[in-house]
C-alpha cells in the first residue's frame, strides 16, 4: 500500500511520494530480499519484480515525464 501521506506540510519535490513508495516496495520485494539482488538489477530483469511494483514505476516514469512536457504549464502536472 502507498504510504504517502498529504498532511505533510512542507513543500515536497514533484514525484516525490511516487519515489518513496517505489522505493519501499521494491526493498520489500522477494527479488531484494531472498535473491540479495539491488533494487536497480530487479528492474532490469522484469520478470522478478511484482506487478505492483511495475505498475509504481510507470506512474514515476509518466510523473517524471511531465515535468519535462511543454504542454503541463497550461495543463498543470499529472495527479494534480
């Protein structure tokens, strides 16, 4: 489950959340813990990481993205 939470009153990082529950289901994932891998060589294997995992780094991916398209200072960023 995400674990990120608004009643954080600082400003935060675009993606910031995204980033953290990424980060935390990847470092609870069978591929981290019982093959010893890092997190980074579970991503780029695919086939051992989990289908919420995947679904977490997409949504940093299309997060991520845009921040660079051109096209958010009129629509506003994704999830917003």
């Amino acid at each position: 489950m995400p674990k990120y939470f608004e009643e954080d009153t600082e400003p935060r990082k675009p993606c910031s959340g995204l980033k953290e529950d990424l980060k935390a289901c990847l470092l609870e994932s069978d591929c981290v813990r019982k093959d010893k891998l890092t997190p980074k060589e579970c991503l780029r294997e695919g086939s051992r990481v989990d289908d919420h995992c995947r679904a977490l780094q997409f949504a940093f991916f299309e997060c991520k993205r845009s921040l660079l398209d051109t096209r958010t200072r009129f629509r506003g960023r994704k999830g917003y």
